[in-house]
C-alpha cells in the first residue's frame, strides 16, 4: 500500500514541484513505483514530466468532481516505475465546485486515490501554493508532508499558517499525517546568509530537515521545458546530483 506524501508549503516559487518531480524520478529509479498527482491548476509537476495538454479530459478534475475512477486517469511517464495524474486547466475551477459539496469536500481526493494505491510504494501530491481546498484535499489525503524551504530571508514567513493547517487536518481529518522531512532548496553554501537561514530552519524543524541541501542550479530550472525530470535532461549536473541523494536520505528515513 502506498505512503501518501504531500509537497507543500503556501508559499509560491520555493521548490515544491523541482523537488515533488525529481525525488519522484530519482525513487523511481531507485526500484520504487511512484505516482504523481498533479494537484496545481498550474500543471507545472505535469509539464515537467512532458505532458504539455491543458485541456485533457482525463485529468485529477475529472477525478475529484467529475465520474472517472483515478485508474483511468494515471498516464505513464518516460520513467520507468513513475506514472502521474496530470492536472489540467480545468482545475482552477474544482476549489470552487468542490466548495459546493455539503458533506465530506475535504477527503474526495483521499477517496479517489484510495483504489490505486495498491500499485505504488508512494503517491507523491504536488500542492499548489495556497491553503485552499486543494491543498486541504491534498493533505487529507497524506500520510506525510515534504515541506520545501527556498533558502533566503523570511523563509519561515506563512510558515505559522500552513503549520496550522496541518494541525487541523491532524485533528479532523487525518490523524496520522506527519511532517515527513523539509527541504532546503535554492542553498548557497558560499553565502553566509544561508548559513543563518539554515540555523533559523533548524531551530523550528530539527531534525526534519533533510541533510541534503539542493543547490541553486540552472540545469533543475531548464529541465521541465524539455518536459524531462533531471534525472534525464542532466544526470552530472549538481541538481539532479543533489535530488540523488535526497532521494537516499528520503528512502532511508521513510525505510521502506
Ligand atoms: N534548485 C533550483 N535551482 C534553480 N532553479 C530552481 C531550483 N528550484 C526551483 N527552481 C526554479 O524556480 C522556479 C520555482 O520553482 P518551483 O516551480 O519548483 O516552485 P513551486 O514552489 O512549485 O512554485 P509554485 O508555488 O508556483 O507552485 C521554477 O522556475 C524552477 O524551475
Ligand atoms: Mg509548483
């Protein structure tokens, strides 16, 4: 059965879907089968694994508000073990559809998913930056969160909220749902900034935050144009070297 594990942090433009994507890639290549599901009206998760289409009629919309079963929307990737459930522009309109639905609009996605999971070590949620209702789906649906943390000033700014957040979907929706790890993305080990960064990082996570540290590398940022995880587009370079380790540190600690 599958770990759910969400990415997520409210603020936009920290790393959520770099790192949802490539450690995705990278624990499909280490023997997992994973599944992304696209939870971002951006599609950013499904560009980035080459599915372009924005109009698709098979997509996480038609999963949550629409009839089709999770199943029918799972698309293969170039990877070998990792599949997805694309997002489409659609999706924009299903905070404000799944709004309307009286009872239980906060688990429809958890329920979704339930049928698949047996197929996967891991369904990795990419978020998208809010806390609205898809996100809140999102986490009522995980088990873990990946919280990503760009490496500058106020980084834990918002931080609180989405905290928060994840208190009140332990408390009535999901009570097993754990902060699974946090990452330091956008690091630069030269900058004594970042250094402080960390320190102030570490003083609120402790040991969740992930030992590996993903540099700020061009190669992660042009990848999803070629709609390849890095893992493809440039294995040598220091990003897809950083996500290779992460993805040994992510495995190591979820032992599984
Ligand atoms: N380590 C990195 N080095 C260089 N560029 C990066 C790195 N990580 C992310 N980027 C780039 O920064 C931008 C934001 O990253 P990403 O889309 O992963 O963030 P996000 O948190 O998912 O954003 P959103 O909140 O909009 O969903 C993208 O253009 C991405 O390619
Ligand atoms: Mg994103």
């Amino acid at each position: 059965m599958a770990k759910v594990i969400a990415f997520s942090n409210q603020k936009g433009g920290v790393g959520k879907t770099t790192t949802c994507v490539n450690l995705a890639a990278y624990t499909a290549r280490a023997g997992k089968r994973v599944l992304v599901v696209d939870m971002d009206p951006q599609g950013n998760a499904s560009s980035a694994l080459g599915f372009f289409e924005r109009k698709d009629k098979k997509s996480v919309y038609e999963v949550l508000v629409g009839d089709i079963e999770a199943a029918g929307a799972v698309k293969k990737t170039e990877t070998e073990g990792l599949d997805i459930i694309t997002s489409s522009g659609d999706l924009a309109g299903a905070e404000l559809e799944l709004a309307q639905v009286m009872i239980g609009r906060e688990r429809v996605l958890d329920e979704k998913i339930e049928a698949v999971k047996e197929g996967y070590d891991f369904v990795f949620i990419d978020c998208p930056p809010s806390l609205g209702l898809l996100t809140v789906n999102s986490l009522a649906a995980a088990d873990g969160v990946v919280v990503p943390i760009q490496c500058e000033y106020f980084a834990l700014e918002g931080l609180s909220q989405m905290m928060n957040t994840i208190k009140l979907v332990k408390k009535f929706l999901r009570p097993a749902i754990e902060v699974e790890g946090v990452v330091i993305t956008l690091y630069d080990g030269r900058a004594k900034l970042s250094k402080g960064v960390v320190g102030e990082i570490e003083k609120v996570f402790g040991d969740k935050v992930y030992l590996t540290k993903i540099p700020r590398n061009v190669r992660l940022a042009e990848a999803p144009s070629y709609g390849k995880p890095v893992s493809d587009y440039d294995p040598k370079c220091a990003g897809a070297q950083a996500y290779e380790k992460l993805a040994e540190e992510f495995l190591r600690r979820i032992n599984k």
